[in-house]
C-alpha cells in the first residue's frame, strides 16, 4: 500500500476506519447514561460520519467518580516517577504507531489538511507526551533556609481531579498540550473534546489503556458546552479547570468556578494579533510566506493568527504584490489530498460567520483585493481567502476575531504608530515582527501585551516555551514549558522541628 498515490492511501485508510462513538468512562467505552447521541460532521463534505454519545451532568458525574477513586488510591498520582514516565513514553510511541489512522480520524473530522494532521499528530502529539514523561522524574521540591532546630521541605502534589476543555481548531495536538502535563503531574482527568471532533480523544484514551494507564485515570466526554462543559465547570469534585477556546465561554467557567468549589481555571482564549513589517524588512519570499502562514494556516482558525498586518507605508505596495500572488496560488480543497494547501471551515454557522465578517469588512470600506462574502461553490464549509487593503484600526475586523483566512493590511507611516495600533486591542495572546533592526525588534517585544512574540518568523515556539495570553486572552496559567505543571501541582511546606541532641 505504501506505493499507492497519496489521496488514494488516506481514502483507503478512511474506508477501513472504525469511528470512535462512546464515552470512555473508568477504562471502557460506554453509551451516555441518557442513551442521547448528536451528529458528527465531516465539514470537508457536509455529510454525516456517524452519531457519537452526548454526554450531559449524568456521565460527568460518572467520570470524575472514577477519576476521584483511582486518584485516592494512587495507582498514578502516587505511582513512582519512574512507572508514571514508562506509561507516558509508551503512549508517545503508541501515537507514532498510529499517526496514518489518527491524522485521517482528525482531517474527516475537522477538515484540517492531512498534511497538517500527519504532522501534529506524527511530530508534535507524541513529543508532548515524551518531553513531559521525561521531565517527571527532572522536577525537585526546595528546602527553605532555617535554623538548624527546623528543616522545611517545600513539596509539589498533584491537584487532583482535572478538567480539561478543548477546541476544535486543533482537537489531538491541544489534548496533547493538556493531558500531557497534567498525567506527569500525576492528576486524574476528565477530558471533554470540541462537539465539532471527539473522534481522535476517544482514539487516544484507548491507546492510553493499551500504554498502561490505570482505568480511571483518563475519561473522555464527547458533548457540549452547555451540558458536558458546563457540568465541568461547576462539578464540585474537580479540582482545576484547563480550558482553551473563545473568551466568552472563558468567562463562562470563571462563573461556574465562582457558583461551585472556587477551583482554580486556567484559560487560553482569543486573539487578535498583530504582523509587524517595519520600512527596513526587505519583502523576501520567507517575509511573505509567514505572513500568509500567520493569517491562513488552518484556515485562519487558529486563536494566534495575525490576521491584522501592519505595515510600513514605504513596503506596503511591495508587500500586497507578493502577498496577493502567494494567496492566490494557495490550493484550497479535499483535506485528505495532500497537495492541499487549506481545507474547510469547521462548520457551516461558522462558515456564514467568517464570510459574514468579509461583508463587513467591505460594507465599513476596507479595499478586498482578494476573495468574496460568497462561499465557494462546492460541497463543504469552504471560504476562499480573502486580503483586505485600507483597513483602519478602528474597522471591526481590525478589532474582533474572525478566527477565518482572512489578511488585512493597515498601513503604518512610522514605527510609533505601528506600535499603537499593535498595542490598541482587547487581546494579548501573540504578535509577530519582521526588522532588520533587533534593537528595534526588543524594544517592541518588550511593549507589547502578548504572550508570546516572534521576531522574523511566525511561530507560537515549542513544547520548551510557554504559550499563553494577557488581557483577555488568557489567566496566568500557561500551556506547554515547565510552567504548565504549575496547573496541575500545589504546593506544600513540611515544618520538621529538630530538637538537638542533649
């Protein structure tokens, strides 16, 4: 098979695959406890690729009953080290395995291009999986400065029970960004995947049963929002919220935190960040090639996009000519070929919602000099991508997330100016800068709001960094680098008199 054309191998993979359709509850695949199941669509076509259980307050009950029974008796949480880092390396091999299997699940799923899937799912999955088991046994308590009638033990313990609540945009690689950290630690958890793709969590949890993690540990709860989610967020026996999605339904689970136990939720949430091209970039093929990447990729349905592109009016022109030819030479199709370059929208709400943005973005008088308001005339959620020209700072698709392919160039006359429009938004979660001047390049990275900032490339970095936003892009939790198993961990003091010897 190995020799077959690349479309026809991920089709033939796609007709042999078994669809994930129950919750995995305690180590086993259940039906919700309702007996209730909701549609799943493949977005790339439109058609229906099978029901999946819809789990509601019920299952969710369920789920942290068992996580909160395998975390007492501590078969993980207090497992050595060394038996919790063989677990998680097993699952990051057990995922290399499967890549093929996984990443055609996720583009039938999503509408992601099988490109993309093979390598988050190949590359980027399993290296979360090994990077944290590897840090297991690498992470040290303190020991406090005392009199020697005192010795204080400063120690990190799992939480407990965790919630972790996912996207849609990147349904396996964000469970990797979660889960990963969160088993290292040696919490439970209750993992509820996007309505839009439960398919590759539910994958996941039966490779974590065949990698040795004890029943229990790992519960997946395909649902929605307002009923598997909102039961997370208000379950009084979980013990931390991780969750990454839009600000308003962030805002949503510091609420239900606040009605239950006060649990503490970290939150990735949206962005509207920014692609600086100061007058001394010079416009290469590499300058113009991020750029389209950092409005386009995944269909622009990626809450680090940087779909506001500011730049100097002395390379504006420049700029546009080459943006315009390298978007329009973009291959938008079948996510399972794997020459396509962008597959479908998620959804078709979420289709009428990005060309519904397009509309207006012309209605308020920003110049399109590249795609429509109309969707694409095939089967699926398409959106052709679309470049703005004249976008003013104030325009509402300069201030909100589109969370679609769409590019809009505002221009600058000066670098002052490019870092107040930069810094004149609601979000902080990631900005890009292109310069020849690094000294220039600092100065703006230091002042701006954002988690992360990338100088003369577009990138969100990797598992080391930490990624996360201010303002309402996020709390002061963070995924991936260290810092995320500061989610999952608490810390305590052991006080130890000393009575001298008499």
């Amino acid at each position: 098979m190995n020799d077959m054309p690349g479309m026809d191998r991920y089709r033939s993979i796609a007709a042999r695959l078994k669809l994930p359709s129950q919750a995995f509850i305690d180590g086993k695949f259940r039906p919700a406890a309702s007996g209730k199941v909701f549609e799943n669509i493949n977005p790339a076509t439109g058609e229906v690729l099978g029901t999946v259980a819809h789990c509601d307050a019920a299952d969710v009950d369920a789920a942290v009953a068992a996580a909160r029974r395998v975390f007492e008796e501590g078969t993980w949480s207090r497992a050595a080290p060394e038996a919790r880092k063989e677990v998680l390396l097993k699952l990051a091999d057990l995922v290399r395995a499967h890549k093929e299997e996984l990443a055609t699940l996720e583009s039938l799923d999503s509408g992601k291009t099988i490109t993309d899937c093979l390598h988050e799912i190949g590359n980027e999955v399993p290296t979360f999986f090994q990077w944290y088991a590897e840090l297991i046994d690498k992470s040290f308590g303190k020991v406090a400065p005392t009199a020697e009638t005192a010795l204080a033990v400063i120690v990190k313990e799992p939480i407990g029970v965790a919630g972790l609540v996912l996207p849609w945009n990147f349904p396996l690689l964000m469970a990797g960004w979660k889960l990963a950290p969160a088993l290292a630690a040696g919490c439970s958890a209750v993992l509820k995947p996007a309505e839009q793709t439960p398919l590759t969590a539910l994958r996941l949890a039966e490779l974590a049963a065949e990698a040795g993690l004890p029943a229990g540990v790992l519960n997946v709860l395909p649902g929605y929002g307002e009923t598997a989610g909102q039961a997370i967020g208000r379950h009084a026996g979980i013990d931390v919220v991780s969750f990454t999605g839009s600000t308003e339904v962030g805002a949503y689970f510091l609420k239900y935190a606040s009605e239950s136990n006060l649990k503490p939720v970290g939150l990735e949430m949206g962005g509207k960040s920014p692609f600086i091209v100061l007058e001394d970039a010079e416009i290469t093929d590499d300058l113009v090639a991020n750029a389209v990447s950092a409005a386009c990729w995944n269909g622009g349905q990626n809450c680090s996009a940087n779909m506001r592109q500011i730049v100097h009016a002395k390379v504006k022109d420049a700029f546009l000519g080459k943006v315009l030819e390298s978007i329009r030479a973009l291959k938008v199709g079948d996510p399972l070929d794997p020459s396509t370059q962008m597959g479908s929208m998620i959804s078709e709400e979420h289709q009428r919602r990005v060309l519904g943005y397009i509309a207006k973005g012309e209605k308020e008088g920003a110049k399109i000099l590249q795609g429509s308001a109309k969707p694409l005339d095939r089967a699926g959620y398409y959106v052709a991508p679309a470049v703005f020209d004249e976008v003013a700072p104030g325009m509402t698709i300069a201030r909100e997330e589109i969370f679609g392919p769409v590019l809009g160039v505002i221009p600058a006359t000066s670098f002052e100016e490019a870092l107040r429009i930069a810094t004149d938004t609601d979000y902080g979660l990631h900005a890009t800068i292109f310069t020849k001047d690094i000294d220039r390049a600092l100065y703006l990275a230091r002042r701006l709001p954002c988690g992360t900032v990338s100088i003369n490339k577009f990138t969100e970095g990797d598992v080391k960094t930490p990624f996360g936003g201010y303002r309402k892009s996020g709390s002061l939790a963070r995924d991936n680098g260290a810092e995320a198993l500061d989610q999952y961990l608490q810390t305590k003091t052991i006080w130890i008199n000393v009575t001298p010897p008499s």
